[in-house]
C-alpha cells in the first residue's frame, strides 16, 4: 500500500507541474494549448498509477481469496503488475519527466516488491509440484 501512495502523489505532482508548465506556455503564446490529457506525461503516469496501485489491490485480493488457485492467480497478477510498474518507471525516467531521486526511490521500492512477489509465485509453484 505504501508504494501505492507513492505513487499517487507522484501522479499528482507530475499532472501539477504540466498544469503549471502549460500556464506558463499559455501566457508566452495567447493561446494554442494542447488538453493535458492528451499529454504524454498523463499518460505514461496514469499507466503508472494504475499499474501501481493494482499492486496492493491484488496482494489485498490474495489474502482474502477463496481458494489456493484465487491466492496463486492474484499473486502472479500482482508481479505482473510490479514489473509493468518497473517499466513506466523506466519510460518517465527517460523522457525527463521525472528525475533521478524519484526515479531510484520509486524503482528501488517497486524492485523490492518484485522480488517478494517472485519469492511467493516461486515457492507457490513448488508446492503445486509436490
């Protein structure tokens, strides 16, 4: 849950700062703005929040499930959805809209969950073999 909040607030920031960016450009220009939704910055940060947030929703899931298969299914879902979180990362880091302090305290965190999710699909998959 925590890297979701993180998450969150970096969705925010990044939207506030185009929001700001795009006033600034607004006022030099007189006009000629392109919606912030249709943005790259919005949307390669919308895939990371929702891809983030998904990490903690299925791992919810997982804890709650009905059976060994439902807890198996959402904990691979959540690894999957941790290495897709890894990717965005990648993407907003690349393109400069985010920078390398955020970057590496994102990506360090998401990698952590990554592994804890390969621990646990692992081991799942060892026990499915017995």
């Amino acid at each position: 849950m925590a890297f979701g909040d993180k998450v969150i607030k970096l969705n925010d920031f990044l939207l506030e700062q185009e929001c700001q960016r795009e006033e600034e450009r607004y006022k030099k220009s007189g006009g000629g703005r392109i919606p912030i939704h249709l943005k790259s910055v919005a949307n390669l940060s919308n895939q990371l929040l929702r891809s983030g947030t998904s990490i903690g929703a299925n791992n919810a899931e997982a804890t709650n499930a009905i059976s060994k298969a439902d807890f198996k299914s959402k904990s691979f879902i959540a690894l999957k959805e941790a290495r897709e979180s890894l990717y965005w990362l990648i993407l907003l880091y690349r393109n400069n809209y985010i920078d390398q302090d955020q970057y590496k305290s994102l990506y360090d965190d998401c990698e952590e969950l990554v592994k804890v999710f390969v621990h646990r699909c692992k081991k799942l998959n060892e026990d499915n073999e017995m």
